[in-house]
C-alpha cells in the first residue's frame, strides 16, 4: 500500500468522492498521501490510460485474466483490503428474475470454496 504513495491513482468517473476513498485511501497506512489522477469511463480507458505512464488503479486479482496487454503489469497488492464485489440494480426495475438471480449469486458465493484462499 505504500507503493500507492509513488503515482497517481486512477478512479472510474462515476466514482464520489466517497466512494472513491473507500475503494482507495486518502493516505498510505505510514501516512502518506495517495495522490488521484485522471478520471475514467470504462475498462479500456482505464487500460489506456495505465499503459500511457498516466496512473495506476486498484483491481481484484482475475482482471489479469481477462484484461492483459503488454504495456500493462498486474502486481498483487498483499497488505491492502479485500475486493468485495455487490449486486445492485435500479429499484424501479426489481423483479421477480431480479430478486431470483441475486439469490442464485448469493448462494454460489456462499457454498462455494474461494479460488484465491487456497485450499
């Protein structure tokens, strides 16, 4: 998390302020500051903008697997909080298909081993 100290951290654009702290601190946990850099509005962007020298951003780990390119390097951050990902989806379309899919999803993660945890 200190390495974060050394570049411009980059954020999606619908991102608040605070959601943005949330996903990536303010200060490193030595205190130091996590400077922001420029905004992005998809994955591409993000990409282009990482293998332009312009920041870097925090990812869950299989975004290796589906997201390489040659100027961008994935580098595991082990001292930083876990990714967790959220279901969510407009109030004014829940539905009985809606509310039946995050149920499904809920179950699979919960009866599910993780991948990332090791046996």
């Amino acid at each position: 998390m200190e390495d974060l100290a050394r570049d411009k951290v980059l954020l999606p654009r619908d991102f608040t302020d605070e959601v943005g702290a949330l996903v990536v601190p303010r200060t490193t946990p030595g205190g130091l500051p996590i400077a922001r850099g420029r905004t992005f509005g998809t994955v591409q962007e993000m990409l282009a903008l990482i293998g332009a020298g312009k920041g870097v951003c925090l990812v869950p780990a299989h975004a290796r697997r589906y997201d390489s390119r040659p100027d961008v390097t994935y580098v595991p951050i082990h001292d930083g909080r876990p990714f967790e990902w959220r279901l969510v989806w407009l109030t004014s379309a829940e539905s009985a298909r809606v509310r039946a899919f995050a149920q499904a999803a809920s179950d699979y993660v919960r009866l599910r081993p993780d991948p990332l945890m090791g046996p």
